[in-house]
C-alpha cells in the first residue's frame, strides 16, 4: 500500500469516524477554533500511524540490518518500502461554513460569481521552498537545498532519517513536517459557484507550460467552461486535464518547457458545486478574477507605504527616544556590534592561517 492509499484509507475517519460517538467534537456543535484543531491533529495523527502502523517493521528491520548486517537480506529492499510521501488537500463543509486543510503542494479553489464577475479564491498554502514562511522555517533549522514539498505525509529520509540524507544532516531538526495549513471558515452563500481540488502535479504542470499563467484562473476557467456544457462533473474534471495534458504536451513537442522537466507529472482533479448552485445552472461571465488567499494575507495594495513606496514603519519608537535609558542602551548595542566585528575578524584571520599551513595542495 503507498502513502497516498493510506492516507486517503485513515485521514477522513481520523475527521469523522465511521463509529463515531456523541463525544466526538463534530457531534457538539462545535466552534470554527475546535474544527481547525481537529483537523491539525489528525493529519499528524495520520502520519504518525504511517510511520508507526504501516512502516514500522520495515523501519525495525531495516535497524537492525543496520546494527547487525546480514548478507542474506539488502537494505535497499526496505529503503525502497520506507521512501515514499503523499501530499492531499482536505475541504470540510459544516453548518454552511467551509474549512480547506492542505499539506504540500495539493492545492484549493473557491469559484464565487459577484454582480456577473467570478473570481477564484485560493484556500490552501503552497509548501515549497519559494514561499517566504516556509523559507524562514527551513533557514531557521539550517535546512538548505531541500526540494519541494516542504511538507508531506510519509517521506522518511527527511524526517525521521534525515540525519542519513547528506544535503539535510545538518539541519537542527526534521526538515519536512506534517504540520497542515488551514483556513476557514468561509460563509456558504448564495455567491460560491464551486470547490476545485487539484494535485501539485496539475499545478507545476501550467507552470512548467507557461510560468506566466495564473494558475487560479486557468483551472477556474476551464472547469466554467466546461459548466456550460452540462455534463456530469467527472466527465467535466476528464475535460479539464486532458487539456491541461494536451498544453503540457504541445509545450514539450515545441522544447518550450524547462530542461530539467523530463516528463509530465500525474494530475489529479475533483470539484463539486458549493450551496444551492447547481450543475446547469448559469454561469457565463466575461471577467474572472484571482483574489488570491485573502483570508489570511493582507494583500500589497492594503499594506501602508510612505512617498517612496517603500513599507512604512510599524514599530513606535517614540518613548524609547525621550526614555532615561536610551544612552545605556545604545551604548550595550554598540559593544556588542563591536564584539561581533572582532569576532568576525579573527575567524577571517583564523581562515587565511590554515589556508597558508595547507601549502596550496589541492585534491
């Protein structure tokens, strides 16, 4: 079984138990701030029985392999069962409000339409090197070079083993994490269309065909284009990636894609209508909108910049000017200023000594 069939096997009842009592949180009317907990905890929850559950005799054997060799059995056949990870995208719709949880790459699209425009929300986090946070978190820990995702079910030998991987066995802790993004809640009303989920396989798949796309959009409008036709909404999700998967081809037969892009990757996709909208309703526009995350970020048009364009300070340093402290202070700051610079000076000097003792002698 891989990650991805196990995860989809345990994450949903670790959310709703099949055999759940009237204990469980869902059954209680439960708060927005109780429903993003619950769903925390259960993809950690998941990932920690996949490792524990489903991995963890391999884990076991291939420890002991590692202590007490055998040349009857080959470490490799275990690194091969314990390599795997699986990213997913989770939507829970309750009490009209909508909850996405995502980890990794999979991503979540909300399609509303507001006086004839439609406009497509996204509702998940993208755990890649590139987003700011999570390059703070890995620079935090001395995690350099890792590749995307950031975060995953699974995926051993950057987490639990990731002292055995050379590009990570300097990071202060597990580089990749299960910690899942989750936003919410967001009213059920009559403007929301529909909910797309898609795979980070469909994301990088535009991205690689035409880095300029906005990938909201493309997927937002394709899925309402094909709306117009009225079929069912499988038959509607196969339309949109074969054509994703045409574009992606035709960018590879005319060499317009990257050259380390050596094949398409898998795309996974499923959208259901949101509310009362229903299959064949209308939903013609000419004007569809990316707002982005804005339930959680503030977008660069609101954030407060001075006559250069530049962000405006945020911190009010006004009592620390008139405070009777602020000479002692700067005075503790300059001395440690001055105390790194020495610092740094006698490494530069420490450095070019060991150069000179190593006589130019070079492997």
């Amino acid at each position: 079984m891989s990650v991805a069939e196990f995860v989809a096997q345990r994450l949903i009842n670790e959310i709703l138990p099949f055999e759940h009592t009237g204990s469980h949180i869902m059954n209680n009317n439960p708060t927005d701030a109780q429903i993003i907990a619950l769903l925390h905890e259960s993809f950690q929850k998941v990932d920690r029985a996949y490792f524990s559950d489903h991995i963890g005799e391999a884990l076991a054997r291939r420890c002991a392999l590692q202590m007490y060799p055998s040349g009857d059995e080959n470490i490799e056949k275990y690194n091969a069962q314990i390599n795997g990870f699986a990213t997913a995208a989770v939507a829970l719709l309750y009490d009209n409000r909508l909850f996405v949880a995502n980890l990794g790459d999979s991503r979540a699209i909300v399609v509303k339409q507001l006086n004839g425009d439609l406009s497509a929300i996204q509702m998940s986090k993208w755990h890649d090197p590139t987003d700011v946070e999570e390059r703070v978190r890995l620079s935090n820990i001395r995690a350099e070079n890792i590749e995307p995702p950031t975060r995953c079910f699974g995926d051993f030998f950057r987490k639990g083993g990731y002292k055995e991987n050379p590009s990570l066995k300097m990071a202060l802790c597990e580089p990749v994490i299960a910690e899942p993004s989750v936003h919410g809640s967001l009213p059920v009303d009559d403007s929301l269309r529909f909910l797309i989920l898609i795979n980070g396989g469909m994301v990088r798949s535009i991205m690689e065909e035409n880095p300029q796309e906005n990938v909201n959009i493309k997927i937002a409008s394709l899925v309402a284009k094909e709306f117009v036709q009225q079929r069912s909404m499988p038959v509607m999700a196969r339309a949109v990636v074969d054509c994703i998967a045409r574009e992606h081809q035709d960018a590879f037969t005319q060499n317009r894609l990257p050259l380390n892009c050596k094949r398409r990757r898998e795309m996974v996709m499923t959208f259901c209508c949101i509310g009362d909208f229903a299959l064949g309703a209308s939903i013609q526009s000419s004007t569809l909108i990316d707002e982005g995350d804005t339930m959680d970020e503030v977008s660069t048009g609101q954030i407060p910049v001075d006559d250069h364009g530049r962000v405006a300070p945020y911190v009010d340093l006004s009592a620390f000017e008139s405070h009777p402290l602020k000479a002692d202070a700067l005075t503790k700051i300059a001395a440690i200023m001055s105390e790194c610079a020495e610092k740094a000076n006698a490494e530069e000097m420490c450095e070019e000594e060991n150069t000179e003792q190593c006589g130019g002698f070079s492997l």
